[in-house]
C-alpha cells in the first residue's frame, strides 16, 4: 500500500506521487488513516449509509473534548442523520432557496465591480486580502443581515473557523476556532434577538420567523445552524475564488480564451473547481464492519476521501490531468458531499464563481503570481492564505 505523508507541509494532492499512488490503488494509507483516491471510490462511499461524519471521533483524535468547538461541531447539521438531519436541514430548506440566490445576483455583481476598481487602482494586488476575501463575506453578510459596520470582525472569525477540517495540520489551530466559534456563537445570539423584534428581507430574519411559528428547532439548534452557514458561506468561497485565479494563472491561455469565448463560462466555473476545489478532502467513518472492494473496514476507521485526486481521475474524466475550460465534464463534482447532505451552499458558491469571473477576465489581462505565495494545508479548506498578483 502506497504512503502518502499529508501532514507535510508540502504535500500536494496534485503531486506526482498521489498519482501513482492512485495508479497503484483505490486507497493508500497516511499519518490520518486511510485515503480514497479515485473517483468511484469516493463517489460510492460519500453515498454509503454504513459511514457517518464521525464528528466526536474527530475532535477526540485531535485532542478536542470540550469548549466552544465541540458545542458546535459535534451536534453541527452535517453530522446529523435521519429525522434530525431532516428536521434542520427543512428549516434552512424552506428560507434558503434558488430564488434566494438568484435575488442576490446583482450585489454580487455590483460587489465584484467594486473590487475590481479597486484593484485596477491599486495595480498588484495581494487577491486575498483585496478580493477573495471580501466578496464572499460582503455577500453572506447581505445574505443574512450583518451591517457593514461589523464587517471586519466577523471576517476574522469566520476565517478561522474554517480551519476545523484542518486540525490535524498544526499546534493553535484549535485554539483559533474555539476563539472564532465563541465570538460567533455570542454574536448570531445577539442578531436572532435584534431579528425577533425587527425583522427585515434577510435569512436570519426567515429563519428566526419559522422557528418562532414552527417550534421545530431549539433555540441552541438555530444558532448552530447559522453559525454553521456562516463557516460554509464565507471559507469555503474565499478559497475557491482564489484558488481558481491560480488555476488561471498557470493556464493563462484558458482566461484569454474565455475572454474571447464568453460562452465557457459555465464549463470554465466546473473545471476551476473540478481541478482545484477547496473541499480538497472530506472526511467519513465507518459506524459499522463492512467489506468494501476486497478492503476491511472495521467500525471507527476513518476514511479521508481525497477530493483533489479524485477530482483528476482518469477513469472519470477524459484528460483529467489536463485544465481545459472547453472540456466537457460528464461526472458530476465531489467536493459538495452526496446523498442527503449534498451541500446546500452549493448554488451560492457557483453564483459567486459565475458572477465575479466575467468581470475579472472583462476587466484584466491574465493573472500572475509575483512572489509570496503561501497556502493552507493540503488537509481540510485548502487553498492561498496569501496570493500577490499582477494583471497581464
């Protein structure tokens, strides 16, 4: 069985070595246990009934039994199933919607119109920092009724509570969260307050609506679930966003054609996530014995479905090794999850993408990195903690 050092600090899932490891095999082994990389693999047990999230196994094997992650992580929506799962999931369902997203079409656009000004002012530009970061967290703040003024500090932490796929990467990573998700926690507790007495066109104002007429949730229940769109509706983007202008800046020729060809864009948003998605692993663990493709599972082993590698499957996609904005892509991404807990953030993150893109490449020549380039772990949310760039 190949072995395939994740922890490194430089350790790529699109390095040479997890390619011929998945060459070898489905799986390979790693200091966090067993690692599914090819397509079908991840696809089938993203779908099995026989895994669950293992959230308490999670934070044990990271060294976390209390505090303000725990509280938060262990009974998170994700890591419900069944009726639970339902129940919440149907609260966020019904004031959540398509119409929802689209409604928020414009402000995306108008924001990343902003963002761009600025950086055409400014010349290079460090992208995280001036774009990446806050287009997302401008629209999830509309989305749920943050004012402005509160922008920065919410920023912070729901930076940091994205870093909880990645404990196993580093010292203080818990401690950061814990601190991200104690601020969070006191601060979603004041807006349902300031929503119950005045509520406006915003999701908490929905959803605060629904679980005073519906009794459906607990209180400690709806602000988990906000919480919880918080951490999904700002990290995930932020690294998605960023780690598409790398894909573009290696293929430069691929951002001039979509400038030339407007019509990709739909395929270019796929690919830019297919090849480099910040869901780059998802966790799952076995809550039963079961034998999967000759392999044994016992129950409490952990899988890490390599998203990356997965997503670069050549049993999958036609020249998957290669980013091509043209390529038709048959099979359907992975890094949204599958089954019941398909992502419900999905449809805004590809808003996002669809909507910031077009004015990037309307506005710029093709991007590229000048010095400092610096990333997350390959583990969990990963993509640039800092990307300076220059237009071509």
């Amino acid at each position: 069985m190949s072995f395939l050092d994740v922890l490194d600090p430089a350790f790529s899932f699109a390095s040479p070595e997890v390619y011929a490891a998945q060459h070898a095999d489905w799986y390979a082994d790693s200091p966090v246990g067993l690692l599914v990389l090819r397509y079908a693999e991840v696809q089938e047990l993203l779908r099995d009934r026989r895994l669950d999230h293992g959230s308490d196994d999670y934070l044990r094997r990271n060294g976390v039994t209390s505090g303000p992650l725990y509280d938060w992580f262990t009974p998170m929506i994700v890591n419900q199933d069944g009726a639970d799962h339902r129940r919440l999931r149907g609260l966020v369902g019904r004031s959540f919607t398509p119409r929802t997203v689209d409604g928020l079409r414009p402000f995306i656009r108008a924001t990343a119109e902003r963002l761009a000004d600025e950086i055409h002012e400014a010349g290079d530009a460090e992208f995280v920092d001036a774009f990446a970061n806050r287009l997302p967290l401008a629209v999830m703040c509309e989305l749920l009724g943050v004012p402005a003024e509160d922008y920065d500090v919410f920023s912070v932490w729901t930076s940091d509570i994205g870093l909880v796929f990645g404990l196993a990467g580093g010292t203080g990573t818990a401690a950061r969260v814990d601190r991200a998700v104690a601020g969070l926690d006191g601060y979603v507790d004041t807006l349902i307050d300031e929503k119950a007495k005045n509520p406006a066109g915003d999701l908490i104002s929905a959803m605060v609506a629904a679980w005073r007429a519906e009794g459906t949730c607990t209180r400690e229940e709806l602000r988990n679930l906000l919480v919880t769109l918080v951490f999904g509706a700002h990290d995930n983007t932020r690294h998605q966003i960023s780690n598409l202008m790398v894909s573009f800046a290696e293929h430069p020729g691929q951002w001039t054609l979509l400038r030339e060809r407007p019509d990709l864009l739909g395929r270019a948003v796929t690919e830019a996530m297919r090849w480099r998605p910040s869901a780059a692993t998802v966790f799952r663990r076995a809550s039963e014995d079961f034998e999967f493709r000759g392999l044994d599972l016992a129950a409490g082993t952990f899988l890490t479905m390599a998203v990356q590698a997965a997503q670069r499957d050549p049993r999958a996609y036609s020249d998957g090794d290669r980013f091509d904005i043209t390529a038709v892509r048959d099979a359907p991404l992975l890094q949204f999850g599958g089954g019941p807990h398909y992502c419900l953030g999905s449809a805004l993150a590809q808003a996002e993408l669809s909507e910031a893109l077009p004015v990037l490449v309307r506005r710029f020549g093709p991007p590229v990195v000048t010095t400092g380039l610096t990333w997350r772990p390959a583990i969990g949310i990963h993509g640039p903690e800092a990307l300076p760039l220059r237009f071509g």
